[in-house]
C-alpha cells in the first residue's frame, strides 16, 4: 500500500474529531500509506471561539496543522472525513469546504475517490448516523466510492461503531464514552483496502 495517499479531513472545535482523525492517520501509517491530516477553515468568529475555553484552547492547539485545499483531493486515492454533528447534519465549516470542489467535480477529479467518514456527538443518538449519511451525499454526487465499514469486523459489535462509520458519544467534559479506536483502525484498513483494489483496477 506504500503508494497509497489519504487525506483525513477533519473539522474539530474542541478537539474529538481532531483525536479521531490522529487515531486513522497512526492506522494508516500503519498500513503503508502515505497520509495526510487536514482540517477545513473556521467560519466561527473569534469572539464566539473565545467564549469557550475548550474550542479555543483546541484552536491554539491545531494551528500547525495544515488547512486542506482543492489539491489534496486531487492527490488522495482515498479520504476519510471526521466530523461532529450540528443537528444530524455536518457542520458549516465542513459543507462550506465541500461545496468549493464544483470545479474538481466538473473535471470528473473527484471519481472513484474511495471515502469513508466518522463523527461524535454529546449524547449516544445525538445524530452521529444521520450526519455521516449527510456527508456520504455530497460524495454520491463526486462519485466517489464510500467504504463504509458495515458489520465486516466483530470490532464493530464491541466498540460503539456503526456499519456507516465509526462514531463516539462524548460527554460535557469531553471524555469519549466508548473504546471506538479499534473501530477507527478497521475502518481505515477496510478503506484503504478497498482504494488499493480500485486503484490496481485503473492501472
């Protein structure tokens, strides 16, 4: 899998999503492929940021980390999003990244992407399923191939995992409620499995 590249795209506000995504990227490193770890702008503003320390103390925490651009996703044979939840939908700062790719989508760039997708949310039916299946609609629209993880691992039984993709219900300290690492880490092996098929195909 050494010439496979993912992109994980994230969009974190205090940090869950963020965590999540570090999780896929140890996975895939893991697995042999090459990965990057990308977060989409913030639109909130800074007065809304610094009126919770947690998100901005995330903030602080995470400016290193690079913003994704429409090239990422040109490079990527596989991406897997992580993102919380906003009344069962994915968040603004994520569907406004989404809704720049028109363009890729028109130059066909965006077929056969092979995507997969995570969230949390504060309480265990929080929306978690139903956002994941909003951003796997932007992704039908591309595309792209989705590698949802089903019940293809006994992990998924154990973990807090959902046959759509690896979701965590966190608390209002921020504590994750259930052990969904070994959810992520099948997850991204089962993408990444499936991305080398597709791209063993197109060769």
């Amino acid at each position: 899998m050494s010439n496979l590249n993912l992109a994980i795209i994230y969009y974190s506000s205090t940090g869950t999503n963020y965590t999540l995504a570090k999780w896929a990227e140890e996975a895939a490193q893991q697995n042999g492929a090459n990965v990057k770890v990308l977060k989409v702008p913030e639109l909130a503003p800074q007065q809304a940021i610094d009126s919770n320390p947690a998100w901005k103390a995330h903030v602080e925490a995470t400016k290193e980390v690079p913003e994704v651009s429409l090239e990422d996703l040109e490079w990527a044979d596989a991406i897997i999003f992580s993102v919380p939840t906003r009344f069962g939908n994915m968040p603004a700062q994520m569907k406004q990244f989404l809704d720049t790719t028109g363009g890729l989508w028109f130059q066909g760039k965006l077929i056969n992407k092979v995507v997969s997708a995570m969230s949390s949310a504060q309480n265990a039916h929080g929306g978690q399923e139903a956002t994941i299946l909003s951003l796997y609609t932007s992704m039908f629209h591309w595309g792209a191939i989705v590698a949802a993880p089903g019940y293809t691992d006994p992990v998924l039984f154990t973990t807090g995992g959902n046959p759509y993709g690896a979701s965590v219900t966190v608390d209002q300290d921020g504590n994750m409620q259930e052990d969904v690492q070994p959810a992520v880490q099948h997850q991204v092996k089962r993408t990444l499995d499936i991305a080398r098929l597709v791209k063993q195909g197109n060769q």
